[in-house]
C-alpha cells in the first residue's frame, strides 16, 4: 500500500501516534499517582526513572524481591464491561501477593500500559487503578510507560503490565528453608478467579453458556457474570503482615496461574504436600465453571485456584494463634493439609 | 457464538492457553538467562520473585532508580524480518541509558511477553535477547512473565516489555541539581532509531515509499532497509560509567521518544538548552525520512533522535578530558551547545 499524496507532509500524528493524548492521560492520573508517594519516594513524577530510598523506609540493607506480571484475559471483561479502573488493582495486588510470599514488603510498583489508539480517559483509569490499588497498601506508584502503538494492537486493544519490588530483611527471608514434614497448610479464600483461568473460564461462560456480563443464573447465587469475574484479585499483606513480622510462617504460596498442583511446590523446598479436597467449599463460581465445562478435575486445580487464593506452611503449634489472629480480622482458616514425610509435589488426600 | 458440543471436557488448551508451550519456551532461554546471573542475585529461575542483594555488589546504601519500557513498533519490524533475538537487546539497553542519566548503575532487569499464541522459539528468542543484552552489560536477568492471552493479541503478535532496577551512590545522584549556565551539551551518536520514531518511519518507508525489508535505496549509503531499522539500541553505560565514578558529568538526557525537544528539558533543572543544529551531521536514514514523508523540522527532531542518542551536560573545562577519554575508545564527541543563562525549554542556535 503506497500514500496516495506523495508530496503531504507527514507528522507523528498522521503515522498514529498522538503524544498530546498520552499528555493528557499522564495529567488525568498524576493526582492519584502522587498520592501513592510514600516517604521513599524521591523527586516527582516524569523522570527518567522512579527514584526511591529504602533508608527512608527502613529498609536500608534489606534484599530485594522484585516480580513481574500481566492481568491476562480478564482485561477482555473489563473491556466489555467498559470498566477499566479496576483493572490495575488487581494487577498491584495479585504483584504485591507474588512477593509476600517471600516474606517482602511492598516498596514501589511501576505500569506499562500498550495500546493501540491511546484513549486518554482509559489509560487515566487503568493508571488511576494502579494508582489507588498502591496507595491503599502502602507501596508508590514510582513510574511507568504507556505506548501508543498502531497496528500492534487492534485500535480499542491494551494491555496492562505491573512490575513490583519489595524489600525483605535477610533473616526473615522465606526461600523455602524452613519447610518441614508435619508441617500444616492453611488456606484463606479468593475473592473469585482473581487473576487466572480467564480464557478458560471467557470461552465456558460466554461460548459455551452464552451468557451475556449481566446475566444471574441461579447457580452463581445472585451474582451477575460481570460481578464474578471483575471481583477484584485480593491482597493478603495487610491481613499477614503481622503474622511475618512474628515469624509465624514458614512458606507460603500465591495460587496464581497453575493452580494449587504448581504453585505449591515452588515453595516446599521439594517436599510433598497432601491436600484434604473437601477442607474447603468450592465457591458457586468454580463449581459452575467446572460442571458447564466438564473441566477434569485435575485441570480445573491447575487452571483456577478453585476458592484458594493463599496457602501458609505452619508449624501445628502455630495453627490456633494464626487462626485466631486471623478470626480477629474475620477471615476464615481452611486446614487443606500437611507437609509429607517423603515425596515431592501435591498429592489430594 | 455457542460451542457445538456442550458436552465435551474443555481444557486451558481448549481455549488456547498451552502451559506446556509456557514451559519449553521458558527452558529453551533457562541458559541464557542463569549466564546474565551476577553475584546479587540470590536463588534460581523459577521464583515467585527474583531476589537481589545490593550489598553483594557493593551497593548497599544506594538509592533505587526504577523504569519501564517498551520497544514500540519496532517490534513490527522485527516480526516482518522474522528476527526477534535483537528486541530484547534493544529494550535492555533502552532501560540502561534511562537509569544511567541519574547516575545509576544497572543492577537487574525484567521481561515481559504478552502474546495470542505462544511460540516456544519466538518467545524464548526474545527472552535470550534480553538476556543476552543483560550479560553484555553486566545485570541480572532477574526474573519476568510470559502471557498467552488468545484473543487479546492476534496469532502471531506479541508485545515485549521491560523493567530495570539499578542503584546510585545518593551523592553522585545526577537529579538536575548540578545543571548550570554556561555548562556545555556534548552529543553522543545513536545508531539509528534506537527505539523511537519507528510508527512514523515504517508509515514513510512501507506506505509511501512502498520499499521491502530488503531495498536498499541509495539514501541509505549501501544499508537495507531492514538493516537499518533493526540497527540496535546503543548501551551507553561502559562508555560513560567511568566518567560517572569520576564526578565529570553534571546531567545526562537519554534522547528517546520525544527528542532532543522533550528530552533535555527533563534533566535541565528549569533551564534553557540552546543547540546548534549544524553541530553534527544528521545521519542517512534520518535525512531519507525527513526527505521523503515531508517532516517538519520540530517535529523531525521531537519524533526521532536525528542521530543523537544520549547528551551530557558538562562544565566547559571537562570538555576536553571528556572529549579524549571518549576518543581513546574511539567515540566522536560533537558539541552541540550551551546552558542559556534565561529562559526555559529546548532553542536552536
């Protein structure tokens, strides 16, 4: 395909690329982003790069955990849904989960936004989210790119990329070297499909069901499509915090994508788990995921959490403290299981 | 649209998510990535996150300086050539030069791909060429994510991001701080787009020129079309990291998307630059694109980097010193101007 004005002037704009737009998105979100500064945050929005003091946190000699993450597929709903300001909370939370199991606090979390046509009010929302999503636990939304790219993406198309780092002091590191046979495993609930299983769950619920976001059917109790699978992906690091502080927790396992069966042994120091199956109740969700799917067993505990979003390794004297540490906060404690003598991965009991 | 059968099981792969594909990609670069591995980091590939400590790489103390980046639409160029060991080169190096204009030293790196359907070569080729980028200049390959999300991206497309942490001594922090009248702008030479500019270049070059990746127009001095937008991203950092330690530069600016227009004002400390533009000679291929999509001059010089890549602000007795130690490692060092003693922004002499 050739120009057919051979001799016009072409600009940025004219190639698809409107930096006035990315301006203005960076404007609409600067409010929020400088209100998830904390004291580490050095200097203002727009450098080069993010400038942060550990010191000034208290975390001056602390290692530094950092990880990297996308929202996946459930960015197709938001998109549906036309809601894309929660989007990046379950990006900073589903991050901030992927280091606190390492026993890391949050310190600063960064964005990339990639989109085809740079639409000002949805790159502010997906920031903003981030943005609050930072602020409400306590980490600074340091810096981030966005990228107007035509013909990469499709022109309503984006994506969402978060990248966080957290600090850990040496001695309170969890690497897995404190995982024991006995040991018990603790479960606390998701909030839903949080950020995994999406494409799965898109292709039943929307193909094969045909349901539309506002659909209720009678088996998701009261929920709306929609409701379900934007619940936003939760935060465990207030509720744990103070139990890593005690040094109450051996290990612990983000459930993300692949499920208990993959993501339990990356922190049992390869030891086997043994999972009790009906120590929790599949939520409504996952059941009908499940059943309208004909999901295998095995694939659906490696595809969803299945209502497991957090598992703690703990010594069995450590289970009533936590326990009621935890109750005091209202949240529930599932006892999926224990560490094996011998063995390695997850086996159900 | 309903699946046909309502009964059969659906799996992840199903609906095009293939963990496997995931798996072989990430064990095709495993070596690659364990060879950028430097004395900080801590643990193996395969985390939750990636563990890093300063203090073994005698940056204790120091401050965080954080970015994220994308490669653009040069990754559309990479597709059309079939190549996609060099990106990863690319954005590495991107990230480096963003940090190092504060004073920063690299200390590790993250990667991000998101794509419709992964390809295991595809995919472990551009994490290699990250990794690779990280070894050649001394950081970590830390950690990153893969994401198939079918539907959010087309087949074959696929976006690559990434994220940089290094760390600066706070008294060498170059923060604008230093910038003063009189101080000198020395130009570094880029070695072709770099990073930027490549929406506008690819509109100039296949739409209204109508050339192939193989052309090799006169313009261009004996250089196809292809070679000379896959050039690769300069990493300025062990040219200029001595000149750091040394205390001789004041403020560097990383001369990326938005140009010498937008990129000096970022470090000048609510100065004026004023450049003279027959200080260097704008190489080939910007003068091909200029020529031929009808560039306006400001916008030529805010869109693509004119054939400078990276400028230190620096008093005018450090020019000479400068100018020798960079000609010992045979850098050409180009003069392009001054601090005005008034005045804001970016003025061409």
């Amino acid at each position: 395909m050739t120009d057919v004005d051979h001799d016009a002037p072409l600009s940025y704009r004219d190639a698809g690329v409107d930096i006035g737009a990315q301006d203005e998105a960076l404007a609409r979100a600067k409010g929020a982003i400088r209100q998830s500064f904390t004291p580490g945050v050095l200097g203002d929005v727009g450098l080069f790069g993010g400038l942060f003091d550990m010191a000034r946190v208290g975390c001056g000699g602390h290692v530094l955990v950092a990880s990297a993450d996308g929202v996946g597929t459930k960015l197709d709903v938001a998109k549906r849904a036309g809601i894309h300001d929660t989007v990046g909370r379950d990006l900073v939370q589903h991050c901030i989960n992927d280091i606190l199991v390492q026993g890391a606090r949050p310190l600063f979390f960064m964005d990339y936004v990639g989109t085809g046509k740079l639409d000002p009010v949805v790159v502010s929302d997906l920031i903003r989210g981030c943005a609050e999503g930072c602020r409400d636990n306590g980490l600074a939304l340091l810096g981030g790119e966005t990228a107007e790219m035509p013909g990469l993406y499709a022109a309503g198309d984006f994506d969402l990329v978060g990248f966080i780092v957290g600090a850990v002091h040496p001695d309170k590191l969890l690497d897995g070297g404190r995982v024991r046979a006995g040991q018990k495993l603790l479960g606390l609930e998701s909030a839903g499909l949080h950020t995994n299983g999406y494409s799965l769950a898109r292709k039943i619920l929307f193909e094969r069901c045909g349901h539309e976001l506002g659909d209720r059917p009678a088996e998701l109790g009261g929920a709306s499509v929609q409701e379900a699978l934007l619940a936003p992906h939760r935060s465990y690091y207030q509720l744990l915090w103070p139990l890593l502080e005690e040094g109450r927790i051996a290990a612990m396992s983000h459930i993300t994508g692949g499920g208990l069966v993959d993501n339990l042994p990356r922190v049992l120091g390869g030891r086997r788990a043994r999972i009790d199956l009906a120590a929790w109740e599949v939520p409504p969700l996952f059941r009908y995921l499940v059943e309208r799917g004909g999901v295998a067993r095995d694939e659906a505990y490696r595809v969803f959490n299945m209502g497991i979003g957090m598992v703690l390794l703990v010594e069995p004297d450590q289970v009533a403290p936590i326990r009621a540490a935890l109750a005091a906060q209202g949240e529930p404690v599932h006892e999926l299981g224990a560490v094996d003598e011998a063995g390695s991965g997850v086996v159900w009991a």
